[in-house]
C-alpha cells in the first residue's frame, strides 16, 4: 500500500470514532465515585506497580516482562527485590484515573468493536500506549503519553496493531 493511501486510511478510520472530551467522562463517571467504569488496561513492561496481595503486599515496584500466559509477571520491586508475581496481585499505578490526553474515543464500527473486545488485542492496544476502560457503553480508550508527533505515535500504530499490518 502507498504511503499517502495508508495515511488517508488511518485518517478515515480515526475519523469513524466517537471522539468524547475526558471533561464529561469525569463528570459521568469519575465524580460518581467511578461507578459503572473500570480500567481494563493489561499489565505490560515498564509499568509502575503495587502489590495489593500475595507476597509482596504493600511493595512498589517496575514491571520487567509478562509471561505469554500473560497470568504472572517478573517484578523489580524498589526493595531491590526481583520476583514473578500473579498479575492478579498487582495494580497499576497511574497519576490520573483517565488517560492523560484531554479527549478520548469510542469505537463506532461493529467490527472495532467486537475487535476491542478479544484479551490479546487489548495487550496490542496498551502496547501501542492507549488505556482502556469498560463502560455499560461499551470500551472507551485514551492515550496516556505524549510523544513528539502524536497522531504517528499512537493512532498510526494503533491502525496497524488492528488491521494486522507493519
């Protein structure tokens, strides 16, 4: 595919999103006491933890790898400690609720949506730095980051990590 074909793609697929400004999630959400919204973001490599259970309870630390499984991760925990622990004992440790971008977006075409909603391609959307949160509406998800060209950064690796390309 040429280069201003693809460019015109990712465009006209990020155009098909709802785009909602974070300002009304936190009023619907957020200052209800977050009820009727969940993070659902997977634990990747390099994220900041807390050990709520298990072992480790109560230690901070950084996320080294995630097993295939994706059910234990190896954690370098700030005591100088280095273990693998049930993904199921950590929470990820965010300076916000929300992604940090000051909008985020809603799939609109059935089959994203559907997409969206399979285990191994919310670990493809984290990775291409995107939080995701469940809602009754559906999957509502933002970028936490901000890199030097944004659209390149995210949404064009998201395009590819959803349409199976490179």
């Amino acid at each position: 595919m040429k280069e201003e074909f693809k460019k015109e793609a990712i465009q006209k697929w990020v155009s098909s999103f709802y785009t909602i400004p974070k300002s009304l999630i936190e009023k619907a959400y957020i200052y209800n006491n977050k009820k009727g919204i969940r993070e659902i973001t997977p634990v990747k490599a390099d994220d900041l933890v807390y050990s709520c259970s298990g072992k480790h309870i109560g230690r901070h630390g950084v996320v080294t790898k995630v097993d295939k499984n994706e059910t234990e991760a190896e954690v370098s925990f700030y005591v100088g400690i280095r273990d693998r622990v049930n993904i199921k004992d950590l929470d990820v440790e965010h300076e916000c609720f929300l992604a940090e971008w000051d909008f985020m977006w809603i799939f609109k075409e059935d089959d994203d949506i559907r997409w969206i909603g399979e285990s191994e391609n919310l670990r493809l959307m984290a990775n291409c730095g995107f939080r995701i949160h469940k809602i009754e509406e559906g999957y509502i998800f933002g970028v936490d980051g901000y890199k030097y060209d944004n659209y390149e950064s995210y949404l064009v690796s998201l395009y590819y990590a959803r349409h199976g390309l490179r």
